[in-house]
C-alpha cells in the first residue's frame, strides 16, 4: 500500500471519529461514568478533508477502472474476434482443400468414366464388325453352298440326261442290230436251238398227247445259266407243265445267241415237240 493510500486512511478514521463525539454531545448522550484520570492536556493536530478532492480521486479511480475494464473487454473481444477469424480461416482453408480434393477425385472420375466409355463404346463398335463379318461370311458361305448344290444338280441333271441319251441311242442301236439280225434269221435259228436243247432233256409224261403246245416264260443269265421257268400257257395238264419247267432248267446253260443283240434276260420260249 502506498503511503498516499496510508495517509487517506488515517484521514478518513479522524474524521469519523470527530463526527461520533460531536453527535454525542449535541444528543445528550450520557456517556458511562469512568474513573477519571487525570489526563495531560496534549495538543491536537487537525486535519482539514477536501471531500471534492476525494470524490474526484475516487471518481478518477472509478473511471479508470471502468476504462481499464473496457479496455481488457475490448482486447477480449479482439482476441475472440481474431480467434472465431483464424477459426473461420481454418475452416475456409479446410473446406478449400476438401473441395479441391473432391474436385480431382471427380475429375478423375470423370476420366475414368470417359475412358470406360470409349472402351465400352470400342468394344461395341468391335463386337458389331465381327458380328457383321460374320454374318457376311454365313451369307457368302450360304450363298457358295447354294451355288454347288446347284451346279451340283446342274451336273446330275446332265448326266442324267447323257446317260438317258446313250441308253436312248444304245437302244436304238441295239434295236437296229437286232433287226437286222432277225432280219438275217439269226433269231429264228437261236430259238430253234433252245427248243432243240429243252426237247432233249424233256421227258415226254404218259399224260402228254399228241400236238403239246406251250409257251415257258424263262430268266437266264448272259451265259446262259438259267434263273428261273415257269409255263405260262399249254393245253397240256400239270405233269406236263412240271416236266417241261424241269426240261428248261436241266438243259442250262442254253445255248448262247449266235449274234450278242439277240439275247433277252426275260425270254419267251415257244415248245413244240411234235413239230
């Protein structure tokens, strides 16, 4: 404590202490009886108090307290102020980084996506070239299969057709030669040596009359060898039919026709042994 601050105090009690004895004796106040001592007279000192002066130190005071006070209020809201600030700054600069991250995660998103497309859009363009190759090559393989199946035909077709020819004109040929061979008597004198032969080895029934007239429908091979006979018409009964079957198949092999046009795998024989 200064020693102003001492001095005031003392003052302030020795003024007060003044007020309380002078209230007493203007009231009457009966003070209690005390022995009483003799007491020195000893000087007293007074103390003039300029209650303005002391209004004004404490107002002073007062004022700068209150100065004091707005001042560490207003360092306490800069200090706030500049604290949300750094706060806003760091949330502006945090937000900036986030943004600027998410920016490139979409950029590179955004890539991605463009070069999956394109990929995806290769691919498509591939898959339609090959399916398009492919369906040409099915079409052209088609379109050659077609063309050889009917060349193909184009060939049978024609070969048939030659082959028709020459059978046609073999036929025609053949008819012409045997023509001119039954014209010559070659056919009449190859039947004679059939009958001749399958009268040879016929054995004549007891039921066989005179005048047997039958016709004996045969099968032979080119050499002669016999496949089948069967009587077809005859005015003889049936031992007479079973013996001339058995004649024709045990004179094969026939006789072989003097000219080659002549022969017939199906043949028609006339038996007429009593001539």
């Amino acid at each position: 404590m200064s020693s102003r601050q001492k001095h005031n105090g003392a003052v302030v009690w020795s003024v007060a202490l003044h007020i309380v004895v002078i209230a007493g004796l203007a009231l009457g106040i009966d003070l209690p009886d005390r022995p009483r001592v003799a007491v020195s007279a000893a000087p007293i000192q007074g103390v003039i108090v300029n209650t303005a002066a002391l209004r004004r130190d404490q107002g002073a005071r007062d004022a700068a307290a209150r100065q004091e006070r707005q001042r560490q209020q207003r360092v306490e809201e800069q200090r706030r102020e500049a604290a949300e600030q750094q706060k806003l700054a760091e949330q502006r600069e945090q937000q900036r980084v986030t943004d600027a991250a998410r920016a490139r995660e979409e950029a590179v998103q955004q890539e991605r996506d463009r070069a999956a497309a394109a990929k995806r859009e290769q691919e498509q363009v591939a898959r339609e070239q090959r399916e398009r190759e492919a369906r040409e090559k099915v079409e052209r393989d088609a379109a050659a299969k077609r063309e050889r199946e009917a060349a193909a035909v184009r060939e049978r077709a024609a070969a048939e057709q030659r082959r028709r020819e020459a059978e046609l004109q073999a036929a025609v040929d053949l008819d012409r030669e045997r023509a001119d061979a039954e014209a010559a008597g070659l056919l009449d004198q190859y039947l004679a040596l059939l009958e001749d032969d399958i009268k040879d080895a016929w054995n004549r029934p007891l039921s066989a009359r005179p005048g047997v007239d039958c016709e004996v429908q045969v099968v032979q091979t080119p050499t002669g060898d016999v496949v089948s006979a069967r009587v077809a018409s005859c005015n003889g009964d049936d031992a007479v039919r079973r013996s001339i079957e058995k004649a024709v198949m045990d004179a094969s092999p026939l006789p072989r026709a003097p000219d080659p046009t002549l022969f017939q795998r199906n043949l028609n024989v006339r038996f007429k042994p009593d001539e």
